[in-house]
C-alpha cells in the first residue's frame, strides 16, 4: 500500500538504508587507509529526503522544554530531529524502527580523548602517571607513522560509537607531521563519529615542528564548511601565541590544567580566558582560578577514572570542586592505555565518589558539606556539558527539534537491565555497553540491534593487529599478556 509504514528488522534496514543512502550528498570514496573495515554502506550520508520514526521508546530528551516521555516518538528528518512528542505519525515511506524496552537519550560525549592511543588499550592497567609518560609520549608515539595515526584514531573512534558516545573531543598531541595530522582527521571523518579534532603538537621526539602554523593549511583543507560531524580546535597548553593564533582562524582552545594558578591567574589578568577555552582534568585550582574560569565563560570537563588511575593532582576528580563554583562539568575518559571506553563507568565513579565524600562531611560535622548529585544531574554532564565543551550545543547534547539526530537506544528487557523501574537510574546506575541498541550520529544510524552497521570486523582486527605489530617491533616491545 503506498506510504504504508511499518518496523523495520535488521536484515529489512540494511536493505532500505543502502537505497537511501545512494543518492546521499557528499558520498567520498574509499581512502586505502581502512583496508577494507568499512563497507560501502557505513561511508553514504544519511539522505536530506530520509525519514526515521522511533516509535514508542522510554525518551530522556535532557531538555526541560521537551520534556520526557513514558513512551513516546522521535522523527528524524535528513540528519535533524524533525519532533519529539507522545505519539507521531510516521511520514510515507519512513523506516519506522521499533523503540519499545528502550530508552532514547542523546548521545553521550567524551569531552577528552587521545584517540590516537588506540593501538595500546590496556597496555598498562596498574600504570601511574610516569608509565604513561613512558608507554606513550616517551615511548610508542616516537614510531607512529601517519598510518598509525589513522588506525589508533579509527579504533578509538569506533569503540567510542559502539559503546554510545557519538562525539569526542579528539585531544591529538602525536602531529609529528603534517601527514600525521591528515591520517587523523580522515580516521575520524571515515569513522562516522561527531568529532572534535584538537591539533597539538608532539611532547617528545623527533618530529617536524610544523605545528601550530600548520593549522591554518589543517583548517583551509579539511574544515572549510562548519556544516560538517568534525571540526577543528587547538590542543595548547598555556601560550600567549598559540592562544593568540587559534583567534586569529577563530577555533576554540582546549588546554590540560593542573595547577597552574599563577599563569592562569595572569592570562586572566591579560583577558586571554574567554568562553571559547574548554580545559581538562582541572586539579589543584584555588577558588580563585575555578572563579576566573566560570567568569570567563570556559567549559570544564573532568576525569572520574583518569585521576585516581594516574595519580594527578590529589587524585580525586574535580568534580566536586566544580559544582562548588555553580559550573556542571562534562566528563571526559581520556584515554584507553589502562582502562575502557566506557561512559556508563565515568558516570558510576562520579556520582559515588561525589556522595561517598559529600556523606562523609556531613558524618564528621561539616556545616557546608555539599548536597548529594542525583542521577539526571550525572547524565546531564555526560550529554548536556559534554556538547558545551564540544562548542556543539546548539547541534547536539539534547533530544531537542531542530538539533541534529545524534542518539542511542538502550534496550532494557535484558537480563542485567530488566525489570526497569526507573529511566534515568538504569542509564546511569546500570546499563552498560552491552545494552546500546541502536545508535544515530547526524540522522545516520551507526549501530542497529546491537551490532555496528557497515564496519567488516575481520578487516579490523587485521587492521588493528597491523599497526600494533609494527609498533610493537620498532619499540621493541615483547608483548606480555600477564605483565605486571
């Protein structure tokens, strides 16, 4: 019947998905560099003329206007939230996919990655801060060729998109050339994720000091149009010059702060803290800085798991401190050289560790000991704050019309999740990785009934396995599974 509608199974979308994405804009061809992990389908953009109905799914849409729904619709139109609402009619000829048992969120956000380090994931799980240093900086990112940018980035960018993150802040301080700056934004590009790609330069080795001037050719040839998934920032710790190049292409600026007050505090002076810095880890501040900071309009994520694993600053996460000073941070996991990929475990750390210690104030008599963080305000920081600090708020972060299609179904009726008895509480207090159903990155879904749409996973662990041969051979690096 014409214009008839109905659920969509998995082998049905793939069919409907690859007619649909034929005659998408902006189709590229197939760069070599994947050798083959992704199919055809994965590289077609969703089409201006597509529509996608969820239909009848648990909505957390994290915008107060929208609201939230027991059950209800999303309808995605081309790459945008066309509505949002209690029951939709699904437009002639939209791919209606079945929401029931999940819940709709926005995506969630990594406000820090170093993407490139895909390569090593959990190759020091007991490290400290002085084996990373040595593990990466000082040791295997000496040997990345641009090719190894390329897949530690592709790696990174595809687990984040498997475990429902659809937007990283890609803070990428391994530009030794500016091919190896060219491997990694088209790793991101080709990988489908929404991506911030934070240019820096090196922090030991030889490498070919083109950056950061090397930013304006970066900006001219990969990010001409801001209609894009990725954009461009500076990955720069405190320098009057970078800071001053990054306004001159007008690019925000993303800096690692620990410590510090006496610089920050002069940039502060100098009117150098603007609202387009967005600044990591945030340990050691005074009340001071933290005042400049949210004064200043700048965003601040911090690292639940990075901090303790690593021993940086006092090693408790920043975010308590932040919510002292009236700013919601965004989370951030890093990098994946000791732990997962893994924002349901940020938002476990942060919420128990921010009551543990607001508990034991209160318990040893501390007039000011702070209220405890319910579970919507930790999946505002993994979504909401995330996008701020993406400088994306406007595009993504919430299930608001208008914003682009950039969302995740968790299915509840498995076992570790089922019954559900509260939404919000399942995201953040249970669900894990196993339980993303579906994910949608710019009206594209990425991953459907649990599997990732279009990525050859023979290719990819051929990939993968590559590269990290290489670099294990040109480190001499004799792999131990059991080391200590």
């Amino acid at each position: 019947m014409k214009g008839e509608t109905r659920p969509i199974s998995r082998r049905g979308f793939f069919k409907t998905s690859m007619a649909l994405a034929a005659g998408a804009a902006g189709q590229r061809p197939q760069n070599v560099e994947d050798a083959g992990t992704l199919e055809r389908i994965w590289r077609q953009n969703a089409a201006p003329n597509q529509s996608m109905l969820l239909k009848g799914g648990t909505i957390v849409s994290m915008d107060p206007k929208v609201g939230d729904f027991v059950k209800g619709d999303v309808l995605i139109q081309g790459k945008k939230i066309a509505a949002v609402a209690g029951e939709l009619k699904a437009p002639p000829q939209a791919q209606v996919i079945d929401a029931s048992n999940t819940i709709v969120i926005p995506g969630f956000i990594d406000a820090h990655r170093h993407s490139w380090e895909g390569q090593l994931r959990r190759i020091i799980p007991n490290g400290a801060i002085n084996a990373y240093m040595a593990t990466t900086h000082q040791g295997f990112a000496r040997y990345y060729r641009p090719h190894d940018m390329y897949v530690g980035n592709l790696i990174t960018a595809l687990g984040c998109i498997d475990a429902g993150i659809t937007c990283i802040i890609d803070n990428s301080h391994n530009s030794r050339s500016s091919a190896h700056s060219d491997a990694a934004i088209q790793a991101l590009l080709d990988s489908g994720i929404r991506g911030v790609h934070a240019s820096g330069a090196p922090q030991n080795g030889d490498w070919d000091k083109q950056w950061p001037q090397d930013l304006a050719r970066i900006q001219k040839q990969f990010f001409a149009s801001d209609d894009q998934l990725v954009t461009l920032r500076m990955f720069s710790g405190l320098s009057r010059e970078n800071f001053a190049l990054a306004r001159r292409l007008g690019i925000r600026i993303t800096t690692e702060s620990n410590g510090g007050a006496q610089v920050m505090t002069e940039f502060w002076n100098e009117k150098l803290l603007g609202p387009d810095n967005t600044y990591n880890h945030c340990n050691g501040w005074s009340d001071a800085v933290w005042q400049q900071v949210r004064d200043s309009g700048g965003t601040v994520n911090v690292c639940p798991r990075s901090d303790p694993q690593y021993g940086l600053g006092e090693g408790i996460p920043a975010f308590q401190k932040a919510l002292d000073h009236g700013m919601r941070p965004a989370f951030s996991i890093d990098n994946e050289t000791s732990y997962g990929t893994d924002m349901f475990t940020e938002m476990r750390v942060a919420f128990n560790i921010q009551r543990a210690m607001a508990t034991y104030r209160k318990a040893n008599g501390d007039t000011n000991a702070p209220p405890i963080v319910s579970v919507r305000d930790v999946l505002e920081c993994a979504t909401v704050s995330g996008a701020a600090n993406a400088g994306l708020l406007g595009k993504c972060g919430t299930l608001t019309p208008g914003k682009e299609a950039d969302i995740v179904m968790i299915r509840t009726d498995d076992i570790n999740l089922y019954p559900s008895n509260h939404a919000i509480g399942t995201v953040v207090a249970a669900a894990d990785a196993r339980n993303i159903d579906t994910v949608i990155i710019g009206g594209k879904v990425r991953k459907f009934r649990s599997k990732l749409v279009g990525v050859n996973m023979e290719k990819f662990r051929q990939l993968a396995d590559e590269s990290r041969n290489y670099l294990f051979g040109k480190a001499g690096y004799k792999l131990d599974i059991f080391s200590s």
